[in-house]
C-alpha cells in the first residue's frame, strides 16, 4: 500500500467517545487514551491479541486502527528477540517491565523503541497497557554528531600540522643538533598524547554558558543547537527555560542544591542531572560553575558548562563488565567523573579581565586573583615552546567569524612541572559580528591519564559501593516510603543513582547472584509480613499500598515466595522473614 493510502488510513482513525452508561472518569480516561501524544496499545498479556490503540501509536506503526485491531503484537516486535523475552519475563514477576525492544512497521521498516508494558485487570481478563517510544531520531542525531566531530578533529589536526611547519620553518634559523632533539621531543609527545587529545576533543561536547542572576538571563553559547537540539535567539534564555529542561522528578532537588549554593559562601556549583532535550530524548549530563561574587559575597553570576556524558556513560559500562583497568587505559574510555579535571574560565575581550574558576589552584598548585589582568591567555604560564601557537590560533579565531577556539598545549606548574592541558572556549560576538567574551573549560590531560591507572580494587570497591546504593534505594522505597502512584522500579533505580537500568541490573545480578526485581519482590514480601503483622492494613489495602495490580497477585506471589498463603502466615503468626524461600 502506498503512503497517501496509509496517511489515508491514519486520518480515518475514529475517536473514542463515551459508550452509554460510562461515567465521566471513564470518558475522560479513554479520550486522554485517544488524544495522547504518546503511542500506547493495549493488548490482551497472555495471547497478545491488540484490544485498543491510539492515533500516535497508529501514526508510528503506519497502521489504520482496524488493522493494527486485528493483529497479535507478533506482528508488530520481533518477539523472538532477547530483549523482548526479557521483558515479558520481568512483567510476569512484577507486573511492570521496561526494556529495548525492535518494532515493526506495516511496510516492514524496523524501529529501535523502549517499551514500558503494566499488567492490570479489566473485566477479569489479565491485560497489558504497552507504551512504545521510538529511539531512532535520538540514535541517528548521536551518530551525526560523532561524525561531525570526528571530521572537526581531523580538520584540527590539519591545521595543527600545517601551523608546526611554519613553526619549524622559523626555527631552521637556530643550531641543526638543536633543531634535531626539539622535534625529537615533540614526536615523543604526540606519540604519548596523540590519542588523548582526540578522545578529550570528541567528548568535550560543552555548552558554555554565563547566568546573570540579577536580570536571570543566560547567556548559551552556539554548541546548544549542536549538543542539545536547542536554536537560541540572541543566544540568551531564561533560568525558567532551564528548568523546563530538568526532568520533573529532579527538578525540586537541583533546584534547591543550586539555591542553596548560591545563598552560600560557596564559589563552585556542580551537579549531574539528565537533560531533555528538543527531540524529546534524554541525555545524561554533568555541569560545573564558578560562582562569581561581590564584596559581600552575594552571588552575581554563575559561569560554567553544561557537558553531555551519556556516550561517556555507555563506554563506560562497557568497560565495567570486562572489569579491568588496563582495557579502559587501552580503549581511551572513561567515567565522566573523570572530566572533573578542569578549570572553568571566563575572559572579557574588551577589558582582558580573565576571571578564573577556583578548582585552579588544585590543578596547578598556585592561586590566581579573579579579575586579574592576563596577557595574551594566560600570562606566563604557557610553555616559551607553545606561547607562539597559542597567541596565533586564538588571534585567527577572534578575527573569523567563529563561535569556537580549542587548543592543546603544555603549561608551566607552580611547582615548575608541565602539565598538558586541553583548552576549549566558546566566543561570544555582537550583532556586528565582533567578539566581545569567551567561556572556555581547561582541562588537564595528565591527570585524566593517570586516573586510568586506578587498581583493579579500586574498580571493584567502586562497584560494591554501587551494590550497596540499589540495596538502600530499593529497601527506602518499599519500607519507608508512603507513596501512593504506581513505581517503574527501573526508572526509578535510573534515575536516583544516575545509571542506565541495563548497567545496574548486570551489576547486581553479577554481586548478589540474583536479579534485581527478585530482590524487590523479597522486600516487598517482608514489608507485606510488616503489614499483616501490624494488624491495621487489609489485604486489599496491602496490596494497593504496595502497588499490586490485584490481591490475588500478591497472594499468589506470597505463596511461591514464602510457601503459605497471607492468611496461612498470619494465623502461625510468623515473627521472622528467616521462613521465607531462598529465591
């Protein structure tokens, strides 16, 4: 069939209205059904027989509703894969399951979607609500950037070798032995850093922005679009754009950190939060500011950079599981907490006024004056072999009409060592096109290597640590917590401990020999004993407090775990959860 046949098709899809005798919350409940943006089906759990779609889910699958009404979800996943299985095992044990899944449309076009699939009843028949959402933009804007980066690196290094020949050219003038151990040295040092400075270059996707908190403006630098997704007119947003951003559940407690820092003394801010961006997709990202203040230490503005980790993150992954410190020295991969390492600044072009971020003294050994006058970067510091480059690079930047300047050189310690640092900043220019303010991130490339070392101990206590984290959020969330709305125990995980679900549920399985949702289904287990125990909650009550989709799913989840009915436990008055099965 053709795609104006399908358009055809989709535009034809009837709206679900009331049927007679459904009270108002049902009507309501199936035209939020019908009108949500979301594709969601609703099929029957054991046969997989689709009972009820949406538009969206029409739209996505390229269906009419009477089509996709006549089909087995068979028709619509690969249902043969292992992640598909693997969500329909997790949905049976829990009621609830979230995972990747490849989805299928009419003209046989796959798609890489995550589905969240809930079980409940209706009707006395045992049904499954599936929420599909499709991952494909989000990957292929991934690979584009990759790949746009990948040529920018190649570019740089065009342009780095073409300006060492120049700078080779100049120094035939000095002693041949001379000029022979000087290009030695330097052949030494690309061989040793070659490949950090590419790696450092291709994840340094940083937003660079600068938050007037008095007019509560920001100040985004073009690599928003780039990053995020996001056009910005004038480059300025609003602090409200900001937090629009942040993901509901996280908004309250960054907000509230970033507040709190700010009525502080404090003159650093740093946080990791997942960012939504334009497409609709989240990303991981970590973001560290300078705080600047006045004489009276009330904060005035915030400089910093916002960093997507999430590509960070999966390499990151991929190198736990193999668990070893020389693959992740050998794969130039590490955890974005590695990219700690660096120093925020922020020069106005107009004054030379640089002011610098206070983790300096920590790389570098010495502390600077904010505010303070430095001529032509960084004053003195830069090593006499690379001051020329710098000053020529920056210079050719500032004249262009760029909105980026990046640089790799060597500077001088405070204890006379050399550090290798790799320095990016974004240039901010007026409607004339002149620049007016840079925001860059120096970032020490030595110490990112030698954090590569880190003992293969020091990885494991690392993981048992992380262990221990899922243990107390899981053990909070079912014995000491009163919510009353349905918990996605992935997302949930996902997002207190800032970890893909996929990651921590290995992580898990591999320390404790047994999967996450078994160790939820024990402690919820022992807090239904609590309950009964307790004597003031019913089994119904029970049963909705702890988000059972029924009584008799919880009951029989009790008999298989602990081997008596609720009411069998209740009547031998069991004290101890010793009693129940090793799962």
């Amino acid at each position: 069939m053709g795609k104006q046949s399908e358009d055809k098709n989709i535009s034809q899809l009837t709206t679900i209205t009331a049927t007679p005798g459904a009270g108002a919350n049902d009507t309501m409940l199936r035209l939020a059904f019908a009108s949500s943006l979301q594709a969601n089906i609703v099929s029957n759990a054991d046969s997989g027989q689709i009972l009820l779609v949406n538009r969206a889910a029409c739209q996505l699958l390229r269906y009419s509703e009477k089509q996709l009404l006549s089909l087995n979800r068979s028709a619509i996943f690969e249902t043969a894969e292992a992640s598909f299985k693997k969500l329909l095992r997790e949905r049976k044990v829990d009621g609830q399951a979230t995972g990747v899944v490849t989805a299928i449309r009419k003209n046989g076009k796959v798609l890489t979607c995550q589905v969240t699939s809930a079980v409940f009843t209706d009707e006395g028949i045992e049904k499954a609500i599936i929420t599909i959402t499709d991952l494909s933009p989000s990957l292929l804007r991934q690979q584009h950037i990759d790949s746009r980066k990948e040529k920018i690196v190649a570019a740089n290094i065009v342009v780095a070798k073409a300006k060492q020949v120049k700078i080779d050219i100049r120094k035939d003038k000095l002693v041949a032995s001379d000029i022979v151990v000087a290009k030695a040295k330097a052949e030494a040092r690309l061989s040793e850093n070659n490949a950090w400075i590419k790696y450092i270059a291709k994840t340094s996707y940083d937003v660079m922005w600068d938050w007037d908190i008095a007019s509560g403006e920001i100040y985004v630098g073009d690599s928003i679009a780039e990053v995020f997704g996001y056009k910005v007119k004038n480059n300025t947003v609003s602090f409200k754009d900001f937090s629009a951003c942040l993901l509901p559940e996280e908004r309250k407690t960054i907000e509230e950190k970033l507040f709190a820092d700010l009525a502080s003394t404090k003159k650093t801010w740093n946080d990791s939060f997942m960012f939504r961006q334009q497409d609709g997709a989240v990303a991981f990202t970590t973001c560290r500011a300078s705080i600047v203040r006045d004489d009276a230490s009330k904060a005035l503005h915030l400089i910093g950079a916002i960093q997507d980790v999430s590509r960070l993150r999966e390499l990151q992954y991929q190198l736990d599981e193999k668990g070893t410190a020389t693959q992740k020295h050998q794969d130039g991969t590490g955890s974005a907490d590695l990219l700690s390492f660096d120093v925020i600044w922020h020069r106005n072009l107009q004054t030379n006024e640089v002011f610098i971020g206070g983790n300096y003294e920590a790389l570098f050994g010495s502390t600077t004056r904010e505010g303070k006058q430095l001529s032509p970067h960084w004053g003195n510091r830069i090593h006499p072999d690379d001051i020329q480059a710098v000053e020529e690079t920056l210079a050719e930047a500032l004249g262009s009409s760029v909105l980026e300047w990046q640089h790799t050189y060597r500077f001088i310690r405070a204890d006379g060592s050399e550090a290798r640092v790799f320095d990016k900043a974004s240039i901010f220019r007026d409607a004339q096109g002149k620049a007016y303010k840079m925001i860059g991130v120096m970032q020490d490339l030595v110490k990112q290597r030698n954090s590569y070392t880190a003992s293969p101990a020091l990885l494991e206590d690392k993981k048992s640590s992380l262990v221990k984290k899922i243990k107390d959020v899981i053990i909070q969330l079912v014995h000491h917590s009163d919510q009353q709305v349905q918990i996605n125990y992935s997302q949930y995980l996902s997002t207190q401990l800032k970890y893909d679900y996929t990651y921590l549920a290995n992580l898990f399985s591999e320390s404790e020999g047994m999967p996450i949702q078994k160790f939820i289904i024990i402690q919820k287990l022992k807090r239904v004993q609590e309950l009964i125990q307790s004597g003031r909650w019913n089994l119904t009550e029970i049963a909705l407090k702890l988000h059972y989709s029924s009584v008799a799913h919880l009951s029989h989840q009790f008999k298989k775990v602990t081997g008596l009915t609720p009411s069998q436990f209740k009547e031998s008055k069991m004290q101890s959860p010793d009693h129940m099965k090793k799962v």
